[in-house]
C-alpha cells in the first residue's frame, strides 16, 4: 500500500520484532515522538517509560491486558501518537 501511495519515502516506517527488544531502542532515539508499548509486558513497560524520559517522548499508557484487536478498534490509539500542526502560506510573496 505504501510503495503506490503519494506518501514520500521515509514518511512510515515499520519494524519487526519483539517489543521488548526494540521498545528500550526505539525509546531512546531522538527521531521518534512517540511509542504504543502494547506487548512489552510490565517490566518492559517501565523499562521503555524510563528510556523515553531521556528523549522526551510520549508513551501511550496501554494498561496491563492486550486490547481485543477483533473488535473494532476506533482511532483512539492512533491519535493519541499524531500531532497536528498549522502552518501559515503568506500570498503575494
């Protein structure tokens, strides 16, 4: 889907693997805003938590039981990792 989209290369990104391997990295990396811990389990919850302080970061609160995925899902979880932004065009410059 993204490879015919008009999405510019870089725009999403996506990664496999274990939560808890990649959560502590991508929390501590300064290009990512924010992070879904779904599947890190407590521990590694808390272990991404502390490694997104560094970088300033939001760290969706996702509770301790993994969310019925069959269900429809909404775009709760989603909007809580997007931020909007305004920016002005000025005519006749």
């Amino acid at each position: 889907m993204l490879a015919t989209s008009d999405v510019p290369a870089g725009v999403a990104n996506v990664l496999s693997g274990s939560a808890l391997e990649l959560g502590p990295w991508l929390a501590s990396h300064a290009d990512v805003n924010a992070l879904d811990p779904i599947g890190a389990g407590p521990v590694g919850k808390v272990e991404i938590a502390r490694a997104a302080a560094d970088t300033v970061k939001r760290v969706l609160d996702t509770g301790d039981e993994e969310p019925d995925w069959i269900a429809r899902p909404g775009l709760t979880r989603l909007r809580n990792c997007l931020e909007a932004k305004t920016v002005w065009h000025p005519l006749g410059t």
